[in-house]
C-alpha cells in the first residue's frame, strides 16, 4: 500500500538517473550539447534548453531514442558515430 505514494524527492531522483543514463548515451555516440538539445527538441517536438527542465515522461522517450539509435546501429554494424562497413553495405 504504500508503494503506491511516492515523495517528490523520489521523482526528482528517478528525472535525474534517467538523465545520467541518456548522458552516458550522448558520450559514447560523440554527441556535442547543442545536438543532444535539437535532437530532443526533434523528439520531443518543442523547444529544450536544458535537460533538467524534462520531467520524467519526457525524459523516458529522449532515453527511449537514443538507446533505439544504438539497437540500430548494432543490427546494421555500424560502429557508434561511425561509418557503416563496406562488406556489410549490400
């Protein structure tokens, strides 16, 4: 019963372990801040000056994009920020 009552303070830290990990995400692929911030505004279709203005939702669908981004990229075999093999072209 009580797990269904959550303090703001349990929000605020879940915001920012999903920004942690989708901070990881931008590093490992080379991303500068300006295109994780129009990448987000892309997926998010309105304006992000900063990520710690994202609420959770929001927060989930730039993690749910750019951890996508990886999936694909593993299925193709393309190196992270990198070029696409040209054995595996065809």
């Amino acid at each position: 019963m009580l797990g269904r009552y959550r303090s703001c303070v349990d929000d605020r830290e879940r915001v920012i372990v999903l920004r942690r990990k989708a901070m990881h995400y931008v590093s490992l692929y080379g991303l500068e801040r300006s295109e994780r911030l129009e990448l987000s505004e892309m997926i998010l279709r309105r304006d992000v000056t900063s990520w710690t203005e994202l609420d959770e939702p929001q927060m989930l669908r730039v993690l749910d994009a750019l951890e996508g981004f990886g999936l694909i990229c593993h299925l193709l075999q393309i190196p992270v920020g990198g070029e696409r093999p040209a054995d595996a072209a065809h």
